[in-house]
C-alpha cells in the first residue's frame, strides 16, 4: 500500500522510505497500524506530517520525499505507541536522514503489544460490590524526584462484581478497589456511582471500603502485579468488607502566641501518601468536622485505615486558603499534626497553630558578569511534600536586592528544602545555565548557622539568626559518547549526571538525550563528585529510585567536576534489564 497517498509532493522529488511493523515476541506483521512520518524543519512546527495504515502484510511506504531528516511513530489498538529508534519509555525516535533521490529500504519498527486483567471484587457475603471503582495504581517517580503512585487505568465492576483494565502497557503495578476516603464524602461518593452507571435506580447503595491485591489496606504490604507483553491476567479477585469499622481522630487546636485555643479553625484532612491524596476528597466542615471553640477539640469521624495529615487554618479574614507551597498571608496561622489510624482511635493530637513568620536572609558570592542578586529568587519548598514544580513560580517578596539581602515572608513552621532561582531572560529558571556554559549553584547555605544545603531547614515558627546562602559560578563539563557492548555509539538515548553522595538533592541531577553520534555535553556542572549513568529501557523519572541507583552502582561512570574542568569520558549503555 502507499501510505503516503493524496499527501502533497513536490516535482523532482523522488527518495522514499519503507519497512514493516512487527509485533514484539512473535515478529507477526502488524496491520491497520497507523505510521505518521514527520520531517525535521526549521520552522517550530516544520511541515506537517504525513500519515497512513500499514497493510495486510505490516508493509508501509512513503514515496515521492524531499531530502531531509524524518522521524517515523507507529501506533496501533493494543499496543504501545513506538518511535523509529526509540531507546527509552516516551523518549525520541532516531531520526532518518534521506538524501536527494535516495531509497530506505527494510525499515522495521517492533511493537510491544499491551496486557489485560481481570477479576471479581466480592463483599464477605461472596456476594458482587456492584459500582465500585477499580485501579491500576504504577510506582513511580515525578520530576521533583518524589516518589508516588500514578493512576494507570481505572473503571467500575459491573452488576456481577467483574472489572477488566485492557491495553495496559506491561510493567509492575498494584491493583486497588474501592476508595481511600470515607467520613463526610461518603454519601457523595455512593450518590456518585449510582448516576449514569446503568443500574437504573434498582440498586441499593453500599461503601464497602477499599483494599490494595491481596486484601491490605496498606499499598506498603500490598503486592504487585507484574502485566506481560500480550497476555491476559485473570481471576485477580478481591474481597472487600461488607462494613468496614471505621474509626476517629481526636485532639485539640492550640495557638501557640496564647497557649488557649482559636476562636474559629478551618480543618482539612489528606492522605499523606503521594498519589492516594488526589483520591480522597477531604474534609472541610460538615458534620465530621467537629470544633469546640471552648475547648480547641477537635473530632473527625468515619475514618477508614490510612496515614493522613490534619490541618488547621487560622484567618482573621474568612476566605479560603492558598494551598502547596503558597506563603500564609497577613493575619493567618496554621499548623499540622499527623495520624496514623491502624485499627484503633487515634487519641490526643495536637495541632499547634502559630503566625506567618518571616525569615530574613542574604545572597553572597559571585555571580556572572551579566547577572545580578535582583535577578535571582529564594523560596523555600516542604521537604516532606513538595510539589511537582514548586520553582516554576517567581513571589517578588523573595527577591534579593542589589545588595544580596533578602526577606521570605509568610513562612509557616516545618521543615524546608532552599532553593534559588534565576530570571535570566525574564524568565524563571531553577540553577538553569546561563550563558557561556555558566550556571550559578548554592556553594553554602545555612540557617542560624546550621547546615541546611545536605539537610532539611527545621523552622520552628520563630526567628533568632539569618538565612545565608553563597553562591558560586562553574564552568564545569563534561562531555562524551554513549557506546554499547560492541562500542558502538548508542544514539537518542538519556544520560544522566547523578550526584555520587547526596543523591537526595535532586537539584543536582542533569538530563541530556544523546545526539545521532551518541554523543552529549553537561555544562555548567556543580563542583563535586558525579556518576553517569544511561539506560537502556527506562521509564520517566526512574534514576531517583534510589534502588535503582545502588543497583546500577558499579556500571555508572564517576567523575570528579571542579569550577572550571572540562572532561570526555565514554559511558556504557546499561541494557535492558542489565541493573541487577
């Protein structure tokens, strides 16, 4: 078939590019795949790409092409989207470089074919739980470096109880049913699965609770699920609690100017595992949320097993509270206090709220010729929850002045992670390159004299000393090629720089994808000591898992940065599979 028929051509163009797609495993030709050819152009968009099927045979063909470089993507019902050359998960493809007249013959692209499971969710009648949400939950991490649990499919059992997730991309994953939320949204929650699910109003609504494979309700105990290329993953059952005991969280709100608790309080309540909070729905007033302004009590009702984080909000003005990393405004006061609810009330928790602080500061060091302190910014970032791109966003209270000294204000007590920003370009940057190759890094920061640039800054609600943070200027780099086994360049394909010792401090890892020649360049490196690593295979965000890390351990290359090194190095590929 001509799968570029009816696209535009041009007179005197001639070269051509074809090939198969083949199913993974069994090398069977692919057909009705969708294959979109893209050629590279120098505008943002480039051309528009042309499109087409592949034949009975798993045969496309695109004649009648200009000269140029070309990316090719499969896709196809069943499968997982694939790029020509792609190396890693949702990474680039390889690109084909077509000279004037020139045909590629023989272009093959494998396809992964995806998996499906399957199963029946029971009460402890063995009776079906009809409507009740089911989820493939992965273990992965965010670009924060944070590790959580990502929603990989989800759909309702049926009136016999049975789920199926089919089209799952194969890899490691945990099935839960139900939902990690009770107390006041559980009316909403059952009212919200009897709309629109084909019951027709015949159906008696029930919260049975939920449970993580085999039957925990902790995802910690619970045991994963390994989804291979093509298969059908039956009979994977669970049984939930017909009515599940619920139980209470209780304590007092204290303010911590007067000792005596606070006229009116605002609490919330989240699961403190990341991932699962997006699923619970809260609390926020209600009959649940009980508060005794006499006595600062505080109760919160119907709770089922988990790990949660109470917070109290204090507003002189009553209006609703930034959430995240956002600073507390004048007049406001909060606090936290975590709960563990296991398989018993959870007694006597304090929350103690106190008032916005604020925490003065200065910048020190050296900085590029064409950079000044007022073009930076410090924020301080929740060591215990930090948000996905906290750094994105640039508070003007945070700026330093021309002399470097600074005010953070609206800081409430906890733990923090400190961060600097540049707004080169007027834009916001975290530590991001400047020009030349330069990038300015923390040399040193401490909090009242301690430490807080390998540990977490403890702001205990009050201010007796400064935040001072030095900062330096590096040229280092290091360059190099990606070879496999046979030393051969590996191109497209990630490397990344991995702190040796405080690999907790993501600020310090660097990314970069390999070119045609399998080759790469960090610039602008932080001094200290490094490994690089590149997998073959990876998935997003993975080379935080530190298990992965200690697991690759002796096949990264080391390499020690100073301000002004500049290194070349050869870095061998990790296959698939090859970091055990």
């Amino acid at each position: 078939m001509q799968a570029a028929a009816g696209a535009a051509r041009q007179q005197n163009t001639n070269g051509s590019i074809n090939g198969v797609v083949l199913r993974v495993g069994s090398g069977q030709p692919v057909s009705g795949a969708r294959v979109t050819l893209s050629r590279q152009g120098s505008g943002p968009l480039g051309p528009a790409p042309t499109a087409g099927v592949t034949d009975a045979k798993g045969m496309f063909a695109f004649p009648a092409l200009d000269e140029g470089a070309y990316s090719i993507r499969v896709e196809s019902d069943g499968y997982v989207p694939q790029n020509h050359g792609q190396r890693f998960t949702e990474g680039p493809g390889t690109p084909i470089r077509l000279t004037a007249g020139q045909e590629v013959r023989d272009v093959a692209i494998s396809l992964t074919p995806a998996g499906n499971i399957s199963g029946r969710i029971r009460d402890t009648f063995d009776q079906p739980v009809v409507n009740i949400p089911v989820r493939l939950l992965r273990y992965s991490y965010n670009v924060a470096g944070q590790r959580t649990y990502e929603s990989a499919g989800s759909v309702q059992t049926n009136d016999r109880g049975e789920y199926r997730i089919y089209w799952v991309t194969p890899g490691r994953y945990f099935l839960m049913a139900g939902r990690p939320s009770s107390g006041g949204d559980a009316l909403l929650a059952m009212i919200a699965q009897t709309i629109g699910d084909g019951a027709n109003g015949n159906e008696v609504p029930v919260y049975p609770g939920y449970a993580f494979y085999p039957g925990v309700t902790d995802i910690s105990s619970a045991r994963a699920i390994e989804i291979q290329p093509g298969l059908d993953l039956a009979a994977i059952d669970l049984t939930l609690t017909s009515k599940p005991r619920a139980f209470r969280i209780r304590g007092r709100v204290v303010d911590s100017r007067t000792g005596q608790p606070p006229p009116k309080v605002n609490i919330t309540l989240s699961i403190r595992t990341p991932g699962l909070d997006a699923l619970n729905q809260g609390f926020n007033g209600g009959p649940v949320n009980h508060y005794d302004s006499a006595t600062g009590a505080i109760e919160i009702r119907d709770l089922l097993p988990g790990d949660y984080l109470v917070t109290a909000m204090v507003q002189d003005h009553w209006v609703a509270a930034g959430g995240g990393d956002e600073p507390l405004r004048s007049g406001e006061s909060a606090g936290t206090a975590v709960a563990v609810v296991s398989d018993s009330d959870v007694d006597g928790i304090v929350v103690t709220v106190a008032p916005a602080a604020s925490i003065p500061g200065r910048v020190d060091g050296q900085l590029p010729a064409s950079m000044t302190f007022d073009r930076l910014s410090v924020q301080l970032v929740s060591a215990n929850s930090p948000a996905p791109m906290p750094y994105m966003k640039f508070k003007p209270d945070s700026a330093p002045k021309p002399d470097g000294t600074f005010q953070l204000t609206g800081i409430a007590a906890g733990e923090y992670l400190v961060r600097v920003l540049s707004r080169a370009g007027g834009g916001n940057a975290l530590i991001n390159p400047l020009g030349g190759g330069e990038t300015i890094y923390i040399k040193e920061a401490r909090f009242e004299g301690v430490d807080i640039l390998n540990a977490p800054l403890h702001f205990p609600g009050s201010v007796s000393g400064t935040l001072d943070i030095v900062i330096g200027v590096s040229g280092g780099q290091v360059s190099g090629v990606v070879a496999d086994g046979r030393s051969q360049p590996v191109p497209v394909i990630q490397v990344v720089l991995v702190p040796d010792r405080a690999r907790d401090r993501t600020e310090l890892y660097r990314v970069r994808t390999t070119d045609e020649n399998g080759r790469f360049t960090f610039a602008g490196i932080a001094p200290g000591d490094y490994k690089i690593f590149s997998w073959e295979g990876i998935e997003p965000y993975a080379y935080f898992d530190p298990d992965l890390l200690a697991r690759s351990d002796t096949r990264g290359r080391a390499v020690h940065v100073t301000e002004s090194s500049q290194e070349t190095i050869e870095v061998k590929i990790i296959p698939a599979g090859g970091a055990q």
